[in-house]
C-alpha cells in the first residue's frame, strides 16, 4: 500500500537527519536540542505547506559557519531574533516573487559559497575530533592553529573522529546496508556505542532538555534589528538559507518525475519554518539535499514521509533525550568533517577546468578563499561582484574588420559590444588603419557601444578630418573619412 512506501521513507530521513540535527547544533555552539526543534519544525510545519513535495528542510551545515559567528559576536540570546528576522525577509522575497531569480545566480559563486563554508567548517571541526578547543578569528586563523594539535589532542577522541569519517566513507559502498541503515547513523551511533561499553573518557554532548534548551525572544531582544551588523547577518542568513534551498529544489526535482518545485511558494515555506524556529529560539533551517535525496530514494512519493519524520524527531525528543548524552563530540565533529568535504565542489572544478571556461573556476576560487580569509557575507558580495566582472569581460567582444579596397578606399567595420573594457584593443585596431586613401567607418554590426567607445570612435574620426559624421545607432550608420 501506497502509505507504507511513505512511512519507510520518513524512517530513513529521521535516521539520517537525527544525527546531522545534533551536529550541526553542537559545531554551531548551541544546545543540542535546538537542531532537533529546527527539524522538527522543518517536518511538521514546512513539510505541510505548499512548494516542494519531497525535499526535506532541517539545520543545514551550510548556515553553521555564520550562526557560529553570530551567536558568538551577539549572544545565544540573539539566535532566536535572527532567525525571525531571516524567516521575514524570505517570506517578503517569495511574496514579491523573487524565487526564480536566485536561480540566476552564477552557480560558481554558489559552489564557491559552499566550498568556503566546508574549507571553514573543517578547519574549526578538526579541533573538536580531538577534543580540543578551537581558536578565535576566522578559517586563516583556525588552519594556521593546525600546527600546535599534535601536542593537543585527546587521541582516544581523535580516534573516534577518524573511526567516524571512514564509516562515512565506506559504509555507503555496501549499498544493500546502506540502503537500511544510512551511513551517518551508524557512524555517530557505533562511536556513541564504543563510548559507553568502554566508558571512554571523552567530552560528550551535553543534554538540557528539550524545554530548556527553548527560548522565546523578549522585546529587548527584538531591540537588536536596530544594529547594523544585525540587519547584515539577518539579510546574509535569509539570502543563503533561500539559495541553498531553491538550488536543493532544483537537484531534488532532478530525482524524481512527481510535481515541481514552486519557488516563490517555496521562499514563503522556509521563511514561515525560520519565523517560528525564531519564535522558538531555534537554528535556522534550509531544505537540505542529503535528507531530500534520502527521502527520494527511500521510496517518498508524498510529503506524508517528511511530516511523519518530523513526528520521528518530536517523539525521540521527548521520551529519549538522555540518549544525546551518550553521543561523543569527537563523532559529530568527524560526520560534520565529513560534510565540509563533501562541499568542496572537487568534482565539478575538474569538469569547469576541463570544459576551458577557467573563468568560473576563478570565480569560485576566489569565493572561497575570500570567505576563508574574512567572513561568509563579505566572501559571497566579493564573488558575485567577480562573476559581473567576468560576464562584462565575456559579453563585451568587439572586432574591428579591415577591407582594402585598393585605391578607392579603406573600409573598417566594427563589430560586437563595444565597452570601455575593450577600448584599448579597439584604440590599437584603429590605430593600425591606412590613412593615406579614404576611410570608410560601418558601425552597423555594433549590437551595442557605450559612451566611453563613442567619443573614442568620433575623436578618431575627427582626427582624419571627417567629411561626413560618424553616427552612432541604426542599422546601416556609416561615416565616410578621406
């Protein structure tokens, strides 16, 4: 029967996203129990509304890298208003239908995005493998403290870490138990496992409680959207969990042959999940591909299953909570090292490499890098502005054509986008043009010049005393030069 394809389904997307909500809140130094709330919501609340069918929506490793930030620069306390805030912005930005426009968005900047979020989620998890505390400052500073672990580290922890990071690796290559059991369980659930039979002396997660951990935002709280860096971080949140979710739509309805994605109704989803994961004091909340693509493959044909998952994580919540105290750091540290390789883009640089368009491997690049070195917003506004550069340079091709026409004339054509980007090759071609016999200018196949390569165009032509005008515009200008 068709309800018991969707209830296996939604057990699979709660095996795989328990461990992965209790990660993602442990690295971004918040209570365990909040990536539960956050994927609780995702199920029961956006997995009711309209816009995608099957993709599911939780705690993403993605936002980690910048709650962390947050929350350490304006207090536990302040999660809660920036996620409201973030979830307001993007229910604006569905209502508005900008949904499709973040699919016009260079995916090298979005893979460059991703790519620096797992360079500095890595650099900073690689601490908590061993048990060690992370240094302040940014992913430059996190991968420059590598040096001093050897003398640091808890090897006993460490070794949970790595045993962690290669069932990851290799549990999923046993496809009929992956199938079963999703990889990220039985890595966090055989490292909690060992924890307890030994009783290893290694930090584990520390439970509140699921009431507890909850905290509503105060008035003085909401006080804070008056900050500038708070608006920032607000605006950087909802931009990047709403691109990471319409790019997750965007490979979900690759899986799958059912209805597709509505954007805009999409953005309003999400921010409604975000607005009461605020209310709740919650971590913010994307679709997320691992758990979308789980829930496809485990057989989903509705949104029962991912409703039914966010009941899973409700009830696990609520009657086993202490089993989150039995659960190594050490281990979410290796499944969340896990997950920042995974966002490395290795595959596609090969691919853009090999397909001569270095351009957007540059565009990349220099995304994650500059997110590295400064911050996740400051990264993204330094990319975007690198592709425009890029997409100027590409459009703006322009050729000069020469025809000698013997002793009657000289005709030059001009053809393309001429811009200032290129006026020096333009400047240089024309300089090149014989002056002796009359010069013949068509600026017909110019699709579009700009003021800079116009005044350049009539100062040469004034230069070899024009007789007739170089018109700039329709089809067939042209201006005669002798």
């Amino acid at each position: 029967m068709p309800w018991r394809g969707e209830l296996a389904a939604s057990v699979v997307v709660f095996l795989v996203a328990l461990p992965l909500c209790v990660g993602v809140a442990v690295a971004s130094g918040v209570p365990a129990e909040l990536g539960l709330v956050t994927g609780i919501v995702g199920g029961l609340v956006v997995g009711v509304l309209p816009g995608s069918s099957l993709q599911v929506s939780g705690p993403a490793a993605g936002l980690t890298v910048l709650v962390y930030e947050a929350v350490r620069a304006y207090g536990l306390s302040a999660l809660g208003v920036l996620v409201l805030g973030a979830g307001v912005v993007q229910i604006g930005l569905g209502v508005l239908r900008w949904g499709r426009w973040f699919r016009a968005v260079s995916v090298a900047v979005v893979q460059g995005m991703l790519a620096g979020i797992g360079l500095v989620l890595v650099a900073g998890q690689v601490y908590a493998m061993g048990d060690v505390a992370a240094p302040g400052g940014g992913g430059i500073e996190k991968f420059a403290g590598w040096g001093s672990l050897p003398g640091a580290v808890d090897p006993v922890a460490l070794a949970l870490g790595g045993a962690t990071v290669g069932v990851l690796v290799v549990w999923p290559r046993w496809r009929r138990g992956a199938r079963f059991v999703p990889a990220p369980l039985v890595a966090v659930g055989g490292a909690a496992l060992v924890t307890g039979v030994f009783d290893l002396g290694v930090r584990r997660v520390e439970v509140r409680g699921l009431l507890a951990a909850v905290r509503v935002p105060t008035v003085d709280d909401l006080g804070l959207l008056a900050e500038a860096g708070v608006v920032g971080t607000v605006l950087a949140l909802a931009l990047i969990a709403s691109a990471e979710s319409l790019f997750s739509a965007a490979a979900v309805d690759q899986l799958h042959d059912g209805p597709r994605t509505d954007y805009d109704r999409e953005l309003v989803a999400q921010g409604a999940g975000n607005m009461l994961c605020g209310a709740l004091g919650a971590l913010p909340m994307t679709a997320v591909i691992v758990r979308s693509a789980a829930n496809v493959r485990a057989g989903a044909r509705t949104k029962a299953s991912r409703v039914l998952h966010g009941v899973w994580l409700l009830v696990f919540a609520a009657l086993l909570p202490g089993v989150l105290g039995g659960i190594p750091v050490a281990a979410l540290a290796g499944l969340l090292v896990y997950a920042g390789c995974r966002l490395v883009p290795v595959r596609e640089l090969g691919v853009l490499w090999r397909s001569r368009d270095r351009g957007e491997v540059v565009v990349l690049g220099v995304t994650a890098l500059a997110i590295v070195a400064w911050n996740l917003f400051e990264g993204v506004l330094v990319g975007l502005a690198l592709a425009v550069a890029k997409t100027a340079w590409d459009i703006s091709q322009v050729h000069v054509e020469i025809e000698d026409r013997g002793d009657t004339e000289v005709v030059v054509r001009v053809v393309g986008n001429a811009t200032f980007l290129r006026l020096p090759k333009l400047l240089d071609a024309l300089e090149g043009v014989p002056r002796e016999r009359g010069v013949r200018l068509e600026l017909s196949g110019l699709w579009h010049v700009d003021h800079a390569c116009a005044a350049a165009l009539e100062a040469w032509g004034a230069g070899l005393a024009v007789d007739r005008g170089v018109r700039e515009g329709g089809e067939g200008d042209v201006g005669v030069v002798r």
